[in-house]
C-alpha cells in the first residue's frame, strides 16, 4: 500500500502509515529493516497526519471521522480505547470533520489538529485542541473562512498554522490570533534557533514569534517545497516531486542537494532523509555530501 505520511521520531527511528488500512511502520534507521506495527484505531480507513512529539510519542490522526491515537515506541505494542493502550484511541474530533489534514502536540500539551468536513457535512475546516489527559476537546470553526489549517509548527509558546491562503499564530492561551496574513504557504517548519520557517513556492520565508513578523525572504533552492523537515544536523530540508533542498538557518544559505524527489520528508538520527514514492521507501544518504 502507498505510503501516507513520514515523521523521524526520539528513538531515531523513521515512522509512518499507509493507505486505507489504518496500519503504521518503523524503519529501524541503523539497518534499514521495514516492520509493520499494525492497525492503530479500530475504524476503516487511514492515519493521514502524524506528528513526533517532544515527549517521544507518535500523535496520529485518522480517516474517517478525523479519530485520533498516540504512541509510545518505548512501550510494548498494545492498540486499545484503555488507559493502557498503546496506540491508545482517544476519539473522534466531531463538529463534522473527517480527514486530518495536520496535528501537533502544543506547547500546553494538547494535542492540536487541522481538518477538513465530510462531504457537504460543514461549510468549513477546523483547528481543534484535544487534552489527551482528560479527553476534552474544542473546535474552531471560524478561523480560515471557506477553507482549513494543512500545516501546523509548534514551539514553546505558539501554535503556527497555514491553509486556506492564510498564515496565522494561535496563541493556546488566550485562544486567539496573535497574527494574520494572506499568503499560500506549502510547508512550515519550527527551526533551530527560534524562527519560524515557510515555502511558499519559489520564495522562503522566515518569521520572528518575538517580533511577531517576517524578518527574512530568499529564494527556494528547488521552488515549491511540499514538504519540509528538521534533521538532528540543525539544517532544514524540504521536498517536491523533482527535488530536495537543504537550508542552513544559521547562515540562511540554500542549495539543491538531489535531482529527484518525492511525497513526504523525514530524517533518522543520523541526518539522514526518507521520502517516498508510492509504495516505495527510499533513503537519501548522508545530504551534507551532496551539492548541486
């Protein structure tokens, strides 16, 4: 089955999930070996986000009725509704959503989604907020008017979100804006240092939460970057279906660093990056080597 989604998790190793089956897989990053883990929720369809948190656990967000589990890699594999299960199911989003479209964990340690409605169930997407202690859960409705939050980054403070032509940081504590723009951005990346930083086809762009504004644009190293990742290096990457791109954030310099490409971006522990191509795994070895 297709691959759906990519992450690098805290113990090295590369996770993700494939189509209409609700399964997830490791990678083991020090021999390459493909193992998979099973069906997380107990539902049809897929997990279509994932998430690696600062706290070692997987977030998933399943297809259909945007359900969300967690995962612990450091715990034996023990899929349930319980308090003890492992990917533990935590339920559905409600409020009409269906497919999750990015999650997160926040800096208050909830879990943050963007998802898009059934078929003609709601006029529009939504940002939830999911307290995976307690179970309770809240949507907005109103935050991108006709359209719904695809990428998330998270930092120590804010909740940074793009979709529907916006870019806005949510504030978890007073539960509003702290800043808007109208701009399409691809992907979305929290990097070393502090910044904030985006694609928004052919130009990057880098943003201050201090300062609450852009402070720096240059051109992308390979155009459109669908997707986007930190490595343990330090350095940012980013992928489209021709290319891969490297950018340092301490210098801001930017190169191509592959000649082929494909869906989905992750790095082990070693830096290296994973991406897919269909069914397919591959593996980009060693990228601080590479040069145009």
């Amino acid at each position: 089955m297709a691959v759906y989604t990519l992450t690098g998790a805290a113990d090295g190793n590369i996770y993700g999930s494939t189509y209409i089956n609700q399964h997830i897989f490791r990678c083991d990053a020090r021999n390459g070996k493909l193992t998979d883990l099973g069906k997380v929720v107990r539902i049809g369809g897929q997990v279509d986000s994932i998430h690696a948190g600062r706290d070692g656990k997987l977030y998933l967000g399943s297809y259909v009725l945007a359900t969300l589990s967690m995962y612990d890699p450091a715990r034996p594999w023990n899929p349930g509704r319980e308090l003890e299960g492992n990917p533990r199911e935590l339920g559905s989003l409600g409020h009409g959503q269906y497919r999750t479209r990015a999650i997160a964990l926040g800096p208050d340690d909830n879990i943050y989604v963007g998802s898009i409605p059934s078929y003609n169930s709601a006029p529009t997407g939504s940002l939830s907020r999911w307290n995976p202690r307690s179970g309770e859960h809240k949507s907005w409705l109103d935050l991108v008017p006709g359209g719904a939050v695809d990428r998330i980054a998270v930092d120590d403070k804010y909740v940074y979100c793009a979709g529907g032509g916006r870019f806005f940081v949510w504030d978890p504590r007073a539960e509003s804006k702290r800043f808007e723009e109208q701009c399409e951005v691809l992907s979305l990346v929290a990097a070393p240092g502090g910044k904030i930083v985006g694609n928004r086809g052919d130009q990057m762009f880098v943003f201050d939460p201090a300062l609450l504004q852009t402070v720096k644009t240059f051109p992308s190293p390979i155009g459109r970057m669908d997707y986007m990742t930190v490595a343990p290096n330090g350095k940012l990457y980013g992928i489209n279906g021709s290319a891969i791109g490297e950018i340092d954030p301490v210098t801001w310099s930017a190169q191509k660093i592959a000649h082929e490409g494909g869906q989905f971006l992750a790095a082990d522990r070693d830096s290296r990056l994973y991406f897919a191509r269909g069914a397919q795994l591959y593996r980009l070895n060693r990228p601080a080597e590479h040069s145009q």
